[in-house]
C-alpha cells in the first residue's frame, strides 16, 4: 500500500524529518510508562478501549481536516476488521495485560523483537523476503539477545514468565499483522490515512464489545491514571500513526522503522527514571544484542548499479505497510 499522508512542503521545512522521527521514538517510548501507570486503576480492556478511542479521535480529526473518506467495498472493511485486531486489539491488550506483573521497561524491550518475528515470518509468508546469511545471523542473534534479557542461565528465576510471554506475543502479532496486510491490502486505492481510520475505529468497535463482558464500571477515575490513558491514546496511538506514515511518505519505510531501536531504550530510562523500575545487567546488554541482530534482519542487498534514490524510495513507498 503507498502512504497516502503526506505533510505540507512548509510544515517539512518547520519541522525536518530528524525532528519528528525523534518525536515519534518518545512517544512510542513513553507508550510503555503510560500503559503501566493506567492499569494501576484501571483493568488492561479499559486502558485499551481508553487507547483506541482517543487515537481513533486523532485520526478521525485528521481524516476530516484532509476531507479523506472511509473504504468503500465489503471484503476491504473484512480484512480492515482482522487488521485491526492483529495490529491494534490483539496487542495493545496483550500488552497492557503484562504490565500487570512486569516492568514497563521490559515490555519496551520486547516489543523490540517484532523485526525478528518478522523476518522469519516473512521468510515462509513472503515469496520476495529471500533469506541470506547476513539476516539469519541476525536472526539468531536476537534471540540470543532475548534469552540474555530472559536470564535463561538463570532458570528465568525472578521472571514473570506468564506477563513476559504476553509481551512477547504482543510482538508477534504485529507481523503476523503486517504479513496480512501485505497479501490483502497491498495496492490499495485508498490512502493509508483513510485505512487507519477504518482499521482503528474496527479495532475499537471489537473492544467496546468485549470490555464490558469482561470488566465492570470503575467506581473511580484517578487523575494520572486517566490522563496517561489519554496521552496513550491521543499520542502513543493517534498521533504517533500520523508521524508514522508522514515519515514513510518523506524518507521511506526503511529509515522510518528504525524508530523500532529507539523505541526500547526510551522504555527503559523512563520506566528506570520515572517508575524506580529496577534494572539488572541482563536487560540492557540483552536489548543491544536484540537491537543488533533485529538491524541485521532488516538489511537488504545492496541497490543495482545506476539505480536512481527516487526510484529506491519509490519501491520502498510502494512496499510500505501499515
């Protein structure tokens, strides 16, 4: 699918492109922080709903500035509805749920191996993903790095097993995700600011249904709590989906997902910093290893000979997935 949100050429120059990629590796950092700081009050179905409302509202708000209109077709509102439960539903709340009984700072570094999940996905999925010794090194370096930052040698004792496989998982689905996206939705007409806005509002629609079977009311709504729930949503979700795809459109997926080895190291200061989460030698020195083998996974070999940058990045645009 080719990025359809693209900014002003005088909002690019206000704000380069070095800006907002930074901008986007904090918010998606702090994600972490705020999850762990609502599922203090509320129950981890709450804090989602909570997410995917306010973010559906940021993307709504956009769609109506760009006067962007919704899908049309019944089969792409279906494969809208699956995506939004493997991108959005599935994971936000497998990781909310973790947050439960580990660190935000460990939930952060998790999420760092979806590269890894992907490329050996996309290795059996995806007939253009051909495997080379460089990406499966990588391969097996990341998860070397995730037994360091699990302490394997350790018997995983003092680990959360159940709240670290839900994040784990949550890394998964994301892939699992994209792949799905890629095989259905991939040369789309419509823009990927009006595919996030569908998929985000189905996304929302599944959580409104299943919340209140599984939750009841809460007697109270704390300030921080709420208003991490809020910043979750409005800039963990809503906005960061906005950078996100501007960054795509600007410099191509490529550059843009390396916000993914950002992403761990702002979980951990905060989580350290802001929670007084404590931190062994593993965690960090594990995350470098999985940063290391998950940039690995993502080379690619080297462009042809008189081969064009825009026509690189033309190929990445069109490459490009939600």
């Amino acid at each position: 699918m080719s990025s359809g949100v693209t900014s002003s050429p005088a909002v690019r120059r206000v704000f380069d492109w070095r800006l907002r990629f930074g901008l986007l590796s904090l918010v998606w950092g702090f994600s972490f922080l705020f999850m762990k700081v609502g599922t203090e009050s509320f129950a981890p179905f709450q804090v989602t709903l909570g997410r995917l409302v306010f973010g559906t509202a940021v993307v709504a708000a956009a769609m109506a500035v760009k006067r962007e209109r919704l899908p049309r077709g019944a089969w792409t509102w279906v494969h809208l509805g699956v995506a939004g439960f493997l991108l959005n539903a599935l994971p936000f709340s497998l990781f909310a749920f973790s947050e439960l009984t580990i660190p935000s700072s460990l939930a952060g570094i998790c999420n760092a191996t979806s590269p890894l999940w992907g490329m050996a996905l996309s290795l059996v999925a995806l007939s253009e993903d051909r495997p080379t010794r460089r990406r499966v090194a990588g391969l097996g370096i990341g998860f070397l790095g995730v037994l360091t930052v699990l302490g394997v040698w350790q018997g995983f004792h003092g680990l959360d097993v159940t709240g670290t496989a839900l994040a784990l998982l949550a890394s998964l689905s994301y892939p699992v995700g994209w792949i799905y996206v890629r095989r259905t939705l991939a040369g789309s007409r419509h823009s990927h600011l009006s595919l996030t806005g569908a998929q985000l509002g189905l996304a929302t629609v599944q959580l409104a249904v299943v919340t209140p079977l599984f939750t009841s009311m809460p007697t109270s709504f704390p300030a921080m709590p709420l208003l991490a729930v809020v910043a979750l949503g409005t800039l963990g979700t809503g906005l960061a989906f906005l950078i996100q795809y501007d960054l795509v459109a600007e410099v191509g997926p490529t550059t843009a997902q390396m916000v993914t080895y950002f992403t761990p190291v702002i979980a951990t200061a905060a989580g350290v910093a802001l929670l007084g989460e404590s931190l062994s030698w593993s965690t960090p020195v594990g995350a470098a290893i999985v940063l290391a083998g998950a940039a690995l996974t993502q080379t690619r070999p080297g462009a042809a000979i008189g081969t064009t940058e825009p026509a690189r990045r033309a190929r990445e645009r069109a490459k490009a997935i939600t």
